[in-house]
C-alpha cells in the first residue's frame, strides 16, 4: 500500500522544491520521454479525444476539423493543464531574470529564465499535469485560464469540427468529458505546490462543480497509477477518488 504524503505547509516562493509534489523527473524534456509510453493504452486526447498513434492524429476518430494549422493539427503535443506560465510568475527568474540569465548582451527573463531553476523544473515536468493533446488545440488554450464561457465564443469564431471546446476572450472551456480530469489536474496541483497561485479562489468553485459532476473514469485511474510508479510521489486526490475504480 502506498501512503498519502502529509499536506506541507505552503512553500515558500524563493525555488523551494515541494516535498509533496515531482522530485524525479528533472526537467520538461525528460518528462517528454516518458509520457508517449504511461498514456498509449488510452490513446485519446484530453480536450478532444481524438485517437492518435505515435505523434499523429486521427482526425476522423473524433471529427476533428483544423482551422488554421494543419501541419500543427497532424501532431500531438504535451498540454500543461495548468500553464507553465500559471506558476512561472510565482519565481522571481520569471519575473524578474537573475543573475544566471545573461547573455554578453544582456539580461533575460521568462520561461527560459526559470529553467534555470531546479524547482520549476520539476513542476514543469511534473507528469501528473501533462496531457496528449491536437497541437492546434495546444496552440489555441494557449496559457488562457479554465471558465464555462457556454455560447458566447469559440475558437477564432468556430469549432474544430466535432471538438467543441471553447475559447473566448482569454477563457478556455473544454468538452464536457474533459472538466473532471482538469479540475482534478488543478486541485492535485495546488495540493503538491502550495503557494505557487494554482487556483484562484472563483475557479475553485467552479473545478469543485466539475469534480463533482464528471467523477474519474478508468482510464484516469489507470493513467494515475503508471505515474505514480514512475514519478513515486502520490497524488491524493485521484488516489481517494479511484479507490474501486
């Protein structure tokens, strides 16, 4: 049996490493490596369960249409459900750059500041939160926060096809199917890096909602306990919610 970690204290915002989040995939690019192996046996995307083999989609599995990159389209891509950039503005590399952000020219900041930073590095690899996606879709969420934007808006005015998932003025909506898997994904997320703003207090309301009316599925279940004998640390809330499933 594999206990839970006990809840730490909010960690501090200074490049402190969690001791209840990843500690053993190093960095994005590992993480990469990893994943196309622990999803395979679902073989879905997570935003529009479109059927994919190796990086292809198979746009016919789901009725997907491509609106403005079919190249992009054709590919699967690995989605952070909550945006790198979401917790990257909590490090002051991000924000701010640091003295290990220079060039002869001068000094940086941003994402490619921060992975100088052990910490965000391990958050940013973090498996549990990284999901197979349409590259376009990818591309569209963009860093843009979850919301019920219901019928006010779509990608670039319309859908891809049978995907219905949805962005408007800065919010992304995805698919009904989706909103438990995410919601779970951002709760699991706040749980194990305390202090990072994860989830703002309107949208913990509204990925409690979403918990609650779309429960875990087997696949999700399955897909937890693959990471969980990989990455080795333990992710409560699928942990509770997947008992019998």
């Amino acid at each position: 049996m594999v206990l839970a970690a006990p809840i730490a204290a909010p960690a501090r915002i200074d490049g402190s490493i969690s001791r209840n989040g990843n500690q053993i995939v190093k960095n994005f690019s590992a993480a990469k490596k990893l994943l196309p192996n622990l999803s395979k046996d679902w073989g879905k995307t997570l935003y529009c369960r479109c059927e994919y083999s190796g990086k292809r989609v198979d746009w016919a599995s789901c009725g997907y249409e491509p609106q403005n990159d079919r190249k992009r389209a054709a590919r699967i891509e690995w989605e952070h459900v909550v945006p790198a950039e979401a917790f990257g503005h909590s490090f002051p590399e991000w924000r701010e750059g640091s003295d290990a952000c220079k060039t002869k020219k001068k000094k940086y900041k941003g994402r490619r500041c921060a992975e100088k930073n052990p910490a965000f590095n391990l958050m940013e690899a973090d498996l549990y939160n990284l999901f197979p996606e349409v590259g376009e879709v990818n591309a569209a969420r963009s860093n843009f926060s979850m919301a019920e934007v219901g019928g006010l808006g779509s990608f670039a005015g319309t859908s891809f096809g049978a995907c219905k998932a949805r962005v408007y003025q800065g919010k992304f909506e995805p698919m009904p199917f989706a909103k438990g898997t995410v919601a779970r994904t951002y709760m699991y997320m706040e749980f194990a890096y305390p202090g990072h703003g994860i989830i703002s207090e309107k949208n913990r309301k509204l990925f409690e909602a979403w918990d609650r009316q779309y429960p875990v599925e087997p696949w999700e279940c399955e897909r937890y306990r693959k990471i969980l004998t990989v990455q080795k640390n333990e992710n409560p809330i699928l942990r509770d919610r997947c008992k019998g499933v």
